[in-house]
C-alpha cells in the first residue's frame, strides 16, 4: 500500500502540474488558449493510445519490471520536455509531455486495478481514496512549487512583455522558459532512483484475473459486461470534467480578468476541496453508504456547483468551480471498481479500456478552449460539466448494473 502510495504521488504530481503549465506556455510561446490547451490534450491522448500497449506490457514482463519502466519512462519524458521548453520549441515541449502520459499509463493500467482487488471489491473505494489524498496532496504541492520556482512574478513579465523592444521580448521569454530546464531534469533524475527502488521492493505480484472473479466464471469477450463499457464513456467524461476543474480553473479565472499571479494557484485550491472529498468518502464508504450511492451524490453536487459556476461571477464563481473537486473526489474511487466488477480472466483488458477512457481529459478541456471563442465562457464550461455529471448520475443509480445479476450488482 505504501509503494502503491509513492506512486499515485507521483501520478498526482505529473498530472496536476498541467493546470498551471497551460498558463505557462501560453506566455513563453506566445499562444492563444486553444493552442495552450494543447497541453491537456498531448498528455491525455497518450492514456487512449498506450492504455491496452500498457497491458500487455504488464502481463509479459509482470507488476514491478512495468512499474519500473513506467518510471523510466516518465524520467525520459521529462527530460525531452524540459530540454524542449528551454529552447522554445513547443512540438518538441508536447511531445515530452506525451511521453510523460506514457509513463503514467503504464503505472495507471497497473496500480488501479491493484489497489481495487488487492482486498475485498466492496471497500475498493475506500483503498483508492487513500491513494487518492496521496494524488491530490502531490496535486496541491505541484502549482505551488511550480508557482514558486518558475512562475514567480509572472504579472510583472508580463507587463515587461508589454513595453519591451523585438530583441528584449525574446531575451525575456528565453530566460523565462529556461526556468523549468533545472526542475525537470532533477525529477527525471528522481525517478530514474525510484524506479530501481521498485525492483528491489517487496511489492508482490497479484493477478488481477486471479483475484476478480465470479463463482464459475469463464473466459468471456468483453463486450459481454455492459457495465464495463458505460464505466469507460463514464470515466471519459468524469476525467474531462475534473481537467475542467482542475487545469482550466486558471483560464476560467482569466475570464473574469483576474490577475495572473493568483491564477497560477487555482488548481490548488481545488485540490484541497478534492482533498477534503476523499476525507469524507473515507469516513462514510463503506459504513454508512455504498460506493455506487455516493457516487450518484457526488454527480449531483457536481451539477448544483456547476449551475452556481454559471449563476454568479468573479472569485465566487471560480470558488464554486473549485468546489467540484469535493464533488469529483470519489468519483474514479467508485466508478472504477464498480465498472471491473465480475470480468474475471478479462480484468487486465478492462482496466486497460478504462484507462483509455481518461481521454476525457483531452478532448473535453480542447472543446472549451475552442468553444469560448465563439461563447461566453461561463455558458460553455455549464454546457460541457452539466451533461458530463448528468451521465455520471445516471451510472451511479443504474449503469452499473447492466448486465449483472442481482447478487452481483448489490
């Protein structure tokens, strides 16, 4: 549990750093939001590429060797992106961060499914939500460190930007882009020791077909468990409405004109309400309420805080945004286990399918950064989150049973 933990750190560092980096590239490359939200998206489409590549990674050369690369892997991709940033070149900076999101796959197909069966399926939520405040405390440090080591008086460059000759304005970016060369090559440098340290760890090998099974159960194609697929399109858009809250917080705010030298910390701030979800899906599942229950309450407050989002403005507003991630904590806790329940043999392959599904974050995030050109911005983050959490509603009260009998779905 506690290397499970290091890991899911590491996951929440690499991911969450995001949010604040969309505003970063933004102003050392010059982009417009649509093009800054390619962040998002280079790093999410890696998931649906190398999600199944991941799983059969896993089952040639097993749990800690494929842990052990995806380390490796995330090491190599955070020196090709901080030595692409330093030179502003921002294919070469996307494709570093695809090749972070690699890495993160082959931890995501791996330890997901891990902390899910490694004991008894119907306190899975409880398991992940450890590893959840693990993700989410990496979270809130990563804009902070980021915020403190290269964005630190931002609004002051940009305002030099401003009044800056031809030859100043790119002796500016260049050094501001260069602030992230050191930063990145010492976390490679970090995980390359760590992923040494998890082949010398006592982690065990547990097969997840093994452990995940039904009475009598046999080799089945996946497209006979339903329930699986309506939990990949549901964490497809769990995962885009929580990049939504979590990375386009910082443009949300921006909308509003509100200075970027708060900005940059929004993403924490809605990490510590993530955090606070966790605490309280802790206490409560499953004692007191099923994993699948609270997750039908967790989509319906994520609809009340969008619908308050739209209804009000400035620092209120964006405080409702980040209030989704009280809402969006316990969300893959629940929807994960729920979504593998039962598949037996096929357990490795369906959990490669839901990783795919972290897409989501990709695609939705993209679709807000084109559409608020053409719309108001608070309408358009309404119109992506109110559907995404109607849907997640709808798998919490009956998606999840489809296709179960009775004693299984319960």
């Amino acid at each position: 549990m506690a290397i499970i933990g290091l890991l899911f750190f590491i996951m929440g560092f690499f991911t969450w750093i995001n949010g604040p980096l969309i505003g970063f590239v933004k102003l050392a490359f010059n982009l417009d939001d649509v093009n800054a939200f390619l962040v998002p998206m280079a790093f999410y489409l890696s998931y649906f590429f190398l999600a199944l590549p991941s799983a059969a990674v896993f089952k040639r050369i097993g749990m800690k060797r494929g842990m052990a690369l995806g380390l490796l892997v995330i090491a190599a991709g955070a020196v090709v992106f901080g030595q692409f940033v330093s030179m502003r070149v921002y294919p070469g900076a996307l494709t570093g961060l695809f090749v972070i999101g690699a890495g993160l796959s082959l931890l995501q197909t791996a330890a997901n499914p891990y902390i899910s069966i490694v004991g008894p399926i119907e306190s899975a939520a409880q398991r992940i939500a450890w590893m959840g405040i693990c993700n989410k405390v990496a979270g809130i440090l990563a804009p902070l460190l980021l915020g403190a080591v290269v964005l630190s008086d931002v609004g002051g460059l940009a305002q030099s930007l401003q009044t800056a000759d031809a030859a100043t304005r790119e002796a500016l970016l260049d050094g501001f882009a260069h602030k992230v060369h050191a930063p990145y090559m010492v976390m490679a440098g970090v995980l390359a020791v760590l992923a040494v340290g998890i082949l010398r760890s006592p982690l065990p090998d547990i097969r997840a077909s093994d452990v995940n099974r039904s009475e009598g159960a046999t080799e089945r194609s996946l497209t006979s468990f339903p329930h699986l697929w309506l939990g990949v399109v549901c964490l497809f858009v769990y995962v885009g409405a929580e990049v939504m809250a979590g990375d386009a917080i910082g443009t949300y705010g921006a909308g509003f004109n509100l200075p970027a030298d708060q900005t940059k910390f929004f993403t924490s701030f809605t990490l510590v309400a993530m955090l606070l979800g966790y605490v309280a899906g802790l206490v409560l599942i499953p004692k007191f309420i099923s994993q699948q229950r609270y997750l039908a309450i967790s989509a319906s407050l994520g609809i009340v805080f969008s619908l308050c989002a739209y209804a009000t403005h400035g620092y209120v507003s964006v405080g409702f945004v980040a209030a989704l991630g009280f809402a969006n904590a316990m969300m893959w806790p629940a929807i994960f286990p729920l979504a593998i329940r039962a598949l037996g043999p096929a357990t490795e392959r369906g959990s490669a399918l839901l990783i795919m599904g972290i897409a989501g974050g990709a695609i939705i995030p993209q679709a807000f950064a084109v559409l608020k050109e053409h719309h108001h911005f608070q309408l358009v983050f309404a119109a992506l989150m109110v559907p995404c959490y109607l849907y997640i509603l709808f798998y919490g009260l009956v998606g999840h049973r489809v296709g179960l009998g009775k004693g299984k779905a319960e």
